[in-house]
C-alpha cells in the first residue's frame, strides 16, 4: 500500500463496517487487471459483481473477455465499487479492493454455490452462464482503501471485508430453506432492512444468506442487511428472524 | 490489445462516434494504474474526468493519492468510463481507454487551459484545484476497447479519440469569447442539442469548444454535441451558430 498518512483516518468498526456495506451493495464493479499481451499494461472494465458465502467477490467473465486472460496469467487485480448518485462523483463513497483472482472450474466443488449465488443477485446471467467459455474467478481481497468522502480516506486489510465463520457450511447447506422462509416472512425482512413493515413491498427479495446477515435485492437496488450478531448454525438463522424482530 | 477475433466486430465510424460520446460525456471514470510500493500490483480508483481542448483526457489529483503516486512512477494507466442506468450494467456502454499519462507543471503553457476546462465541467473543484499538492495529468489514449453491449465490442486507436485540427490554438485562444456568445444564444444550443427549442432551457450551459463541437452540462447531465463539419477557425464556428440552425 502507498504510505498516506497525512490523508488517512485510523480504521475503525464504523469504517470496516461502512466499507463492507459500500462494497456489498453494488451491481458492478471496475476491474484492473495486468494485460499480458502488452506486457502488462494496466485494462479495467466493467463486470457483474457477487459475493460467495465467505464475502469473497466474485466474477463470471468469458474466456474471450481481455480480463479473464490477464486474470489466468497474472492473478493480481484490483476492484472499484462504489455509491453514485446526484452530485459530485467524489462525495459519494467507494472502495479499492486489490485481490488475488482464483480461477473457479466447474468440477469445484464450490462451482454450484457459486453458480446459484451469482444468478440469484443476477438473474439475467442465467442466458450466458453455462456457456462453456464462462468461468468464474473468487477475487480474494489481501487489502483495500475505502473512500468514504473528501478527507476520509482508511486503509483496511482483506479479512477486515470476509466473514470467517465455523458454521459457514451448515449455512450453505441450509441457504435454499433458509432463503424460502425468509422471504415467505415480510415481519423478518421489515425487521433486518430496519423498515416500518408497512414499507417493506414483496418486491424486496433475499439473495443470500450467510453468517453474518442476508442480502436482499428490489429491481435495480441491494441491500445488505447485518444480523444483531454473528450466527452459529442454521436454527440460530431462524432463531433470529422469527424471535428478534418483535 | 488482447486477441479476441471472436467477440470484436469491425471499427466503422458508428463505433468511432459512439465511443467519444460515450467517453466524452462521463463526469468520472476509474483508473487503473500500477501501484510502485507493491511491485505494480493494479490499483484502480475514482477521478473526475475532463478534457482538453484535442480531446486527450484529462484528471485532477492529489499528490498524496496513490494513483497519483503510481503514475510518476509508471505512466502507463487504464481509464473506464461509461454509461449507466436502469437495467443490467452490461447492457450500457462503455470505454475502455489505454494511456499513458504526462504531469502537467503550473509552469506549462498548456495548465492555465486544462484548469479552465476542468473547472467549467467540474466548478466544486475550485474549492481544492489550486492546492499546491494538486497536480494535472493528460492522458494520452494509445488505443481502447467499446463495449456497446452484449457481443458489441469494438477495438479502436487512440486517434480514434482524438481531434486533430489547424485551427485547435486559434480556437483556444477565442474559446472565452465563443462561450460567452455561445451561452447567450439560445437557439444555438437548441439547434446543437438536436431538441425542439421549447425545451432547451437556459440551465443548459456549454463549458468548452473545440475544432469539432461543444460540451454542454446541465446539473449533473453532461452532453457532447458535434458540429455538423469540422471547423477551420473562430469565426467559423460563429458562422455554423448564427447560420446552421435557421
């Protein structure tokens, strides 16, 4: 990382937590990859952006595509995610996330979680995901650099952005149940978006469980709403959604 | 440029046309450059984007700011930029422009007009732009890559972007006077925009001129609008708004 300090804030949880909400809600991603064919000239472009059950990002991109190349020979990227909206481009917050890409193959076993994951945040991936060209990278963060405004800028270390969690398993194995109570239960979901019930339309769907909370998703919108504390198994999950609320 | 005979369809001159839109209308961009404390590992972050007076990009930035930092170092860089909206990222277009990337010292003839230009299409900028960190970069385009949509890919030069024209200092040096003019003539930017005159409203203001057309800006809305010719002089294009759009 760049030494900065005149310009960076002591990293605190109100900036770890702003920074994995910034990253999490967002549709797509500028992705900077090395291009080999030019000996490594910095390309950036634009990509769909998921989150496997460990927070890690991922990416489906094509074999064609200059990016998935760069990635298959030189693993180092960097990935910028941020809010926008009305006004300055720079008062809005966003974050670097320089990570290590690793190629996913469909023999993986974490291909289907993945895979289900993606198209659940995405849906219209669902017309190109399977074609044989495709392939999936887990972009492992070592380090990032949130920006939260003019004069707020923190640096923070990869795990400060991953959930590591011992019964991340038994959430994944439970996530289709999971998933299908959470959004049979408008209370629960009025609850964790933190929403009068009278707000919440049955337009918000949950895309993800994990951990640590759920993502939810209305037309062009995420949402990433945390759990009061980290669960320990897939009944703590229910635990909370059908006791907390009240 | 990465070999992909498969996905790129041949350059005409929609594509080229479509691109500088595309590019010029963007208020921000990422870019990607090569972070020299980790061994030009990619680092890829938010600037706001401007332009000079040939079309060669133009950012604004601290030197305490990594990309800053890295581009002293290497001045080889990557800038995105693209539309966006309702509906799938991938669906809107994009650019992907390859540079490389030349500081621009207070004392160079050319800093006076770059912080001009930066300043009408950015005026909050003014609150920061004359910091002595502060540095401008031109971002010389050596080629880039349109995505217009999904199997719409395109590879062009850098002069695809780029205006080259005799009369580019002349118009430099009358810029202030043909903006003036220009502002006070309402259905002259009726006629540039292409709208009935009915809706051009006087909040629509154009912020530079040059050899080949006029950028506009209304709130946070950028427009580019060609001239119908390329123009040899001044006074040329002062004939093309009085007489043009009769």
């Amino acid at each position: 990382m760049a030494e900065k300090p005149q310009v960076l804030r002591e990293t605190d949880d109100a900036a770890r937590k702003l920074a994995r909400l910034v990253f999490r809600e967002q549709r797509s991603a500028a992705i900077g990859v090395l291009e080999p064919v030019s000996d490594g000239f910095p390309f950036v472009s634009r990509a769909l952006l998921g989150f496997d059950i460990d927070a890690v990002p991922i990416i489906l991109a094509s074999q064609l595509a200059t990016h998935t190349q760069a990635l298959l020979a030189d693993a180092r990227c960097s990935v910028l995610a941020g809010r926008s909206g009305k006004g300055d481009p720079l008062a809005h917050a966003r974050i670097t996330v320089q990570c290590r890409a690793e190629p996913i193959a469909r023999t993986d076993l974490r291909h289907a979680r993945l895979r289900e994951r993606f198209l659940r945040r995405h849906p219209k991936a669902q017309l190109y995901i399977d074609f044989p060209d495709f392939l999936f990278f887990r972009l492992n963060p070592l380090r990032a650099s949130l920006n939260a405004g003019f004069g707020r800028a923190y640096a923070l270390t990869g795990d400060d952005l991953l959930i590591s969690s011992a019964a991340m398993e038994a959430i994944a194995a439970a996530e289709h149940a999971l998933l299908a109570e959470l959004n049979s239960n408008k209370d629960a979901l009025s609850y964790f978006l933190g929403e009068e019930r009278s707000d919440v339309t049955p337009a918000w769907q949950v895309t993800a469980v994990d951990a640590e909370g759920i993502d939810l998703v209305q037309g062009d919108a995420f949402r990433r709403a945390d759990f009061p504390r980290e669960v320990e198994n897939p009944d703590d999950v229910r635990a909370m959604f059908v006791k907390l609320y009240r």
